[in-house]
C-alpha cells in the first residue's frame, strides 16, 4: 500500500485567515493535510516560544486546530512533539500562505518564517510562504491567491519526488509576486536582500489623555543589486522569489578578525 503523504500546516495571521484556507485548498489533493495555527493573528512575533502560560489545542474540525493562545513557533513545537505519535509525523511543514511579504530582514521578525524554522530544527522538511501584495491589498482582491496556490502545489510535487536539493536545518522561503500568473516570469533562486528601512511609529492619547503608541508598517524599499539577485529585486521584476534559507547565524567570515581583535 503506497504511503499517503502527510503535511502539517500553519501560519502566523490566524486559523480563519484567507491564506491559510486557500493553501489547504491547494494541498488536499496531494496529501492528507492537518492544520494547526494561532488562534488570534500572531504577525511579527518572530520565534517566540510561550513559556509564561499553557496553551490549548482547539479541535476546530477533524484534522484542522487552533491553539490557543499561541505563536507560529508554538503551533508546530506542540504538534511535533505531542500531537502526533512517531509514526504519524508530518512528511512536510508548510507555513502560509502570508497576507504580506517576508523578503529580506523582514524574516527575522516572522510568524511564518520561523514557523518553518522551528520544523527544521526538529528534523522536518519546510517551506514558508508569503503573498506580497500592492496597493492596499487590492492586488490580492483583484488576483487573489491562484498564483501562490499553483507554486506551492509544483513545489510539493517537487519535494515528494524526492529532489528536493536542501539540506537539514535549513528552509525555503517563498514570495509570491501580487501580479496575474500569467503575466509571471516563472522562479528565481534569490538571496535575502537588504531592505531600506523607515522606522515609523505613530503617538496618540486615548480619551483620558494617555499616551500610546502604534507601531507603522514603513513602505516597502530595498537596495539595488547588479543582477538583481534579491528577493525584492525578483519580486519587482514579476519573479517568484524562493530564498534558501539556514539557522546557521555565524558570521564566519569575520571569525579570523575576530580573533585577533580579542
């Protein structure tokens, strides 16, 4: 009897979000899929593993969880190590599909990266998945998530096949151009490139006259490159960005400099 893959998903904005609902769509057809997310959007919460409270799993319907009230991180730590017994262990990770872009030093504050970090740490094949979107979210309106859909499912196929190139503890992290898929270029292998921030906070007074403080979302720049070999730069080029992506966070070149500075 052949093995029926199994895939455990996730994702940082929430169990009800359309993103997550469009990859389950996408994924049902190649592989029993269990989804365990947050129960409440968890964007920018990074790696953040919840020490200081329990958590709960939610049986929402069979085979798809929230947890309440956890992170990305969370989700797939729990189910690895008690949700499923050693001989049902998902096949595959898949952490998506994001509202939202996840390119450059973005990744290092994502729910949705570090979702796929957390399955690779613990032996686990993984992909996180992002749609960038453009003016407000009407690109997504407009186009909605066929493109992201049809990508992870080559992927998928890709990785099943058993050609899957990388190594363990590292991931690939996937962006979605907001564009119609007929009008994209196909993939490109990309590096995480260097965003140009704006830091942006915005200070209001509640009606008592208290300060508080709200956190902006800056507007999306980057660096250019020669050859454009970034994820921005593919992205804005009507490229899928897939970005290699290893927890290995050495410096190792600047090592021998190191040395002799101490």
């Amino acid at each position: 009897m052949t093995h029926r893959k199994h895939i455990l998903v996730t994702n940082d904005d929430g169990f009800e979000a359309e993103g997550i609902l469009a990859l389950v769509e996408a994924l049902k057809p190649l592989a029993k899929v269990t989804v365990v997310a947050p129960s409440t959007e968890k964007s920018a919460c990074g790696h953040s593993l919840t020490l200081t409270r329990p958590l709960n799993f939610i049986e929402v319907e069979e085979d798809y969880y929230k947890l309440d009230d956890g992170t990305p991180t969370d989700c797939v730590f729990l189910s690895l190590t008690k949700l499923f017994d050693d001989n049902n262990k998902p096949d595959l990770v898949i952490s998506g599909i994001n509202i939202g872009s996840n390119m450059g030093e973005d990744i290092t504050y994502s729910g949705t990266a570090s979702a796929a970090m957390e399955s690779v740490l613990q032996g686990i094949p993984a992909i996180a998945i992002s749609q960038v979107y453009a003016n407000g979210r009407e690109s997504i309106k407009t186009h909605g998530y066929t493109l992201a859909m049809q990508t992870i499912q080559t992927l998928v196929k890709k990785i099943f096949e058993g050609t899957y190139p990388l190594p363990e503890r590292k991931f690939i992290n996937v962006n979605i151009p907001p564009i119609a898929p007929e009008t994209c270029k196909g993939f490109k292998a990309t590096r995480a490139g260097n965003k140009l921030y704006s830091f942006h906070s915005e200070v209001h007074h509640n009606p008592r006259g208290v300060e508080y403080y709200w956190i902006g979302l800056p507007k999306l720049g980057w660096m250019e490159t020669k050859g454009h070999t970034t994820d921005f730069e593919a992205i804005n080029d009507g490229y899928i960005s897939i970005t290699p992506i290893h927890l290995d966070m050495t410096s190792h070149d600047d090592i021998e400099a190191l040395n002799k500075w101490i």
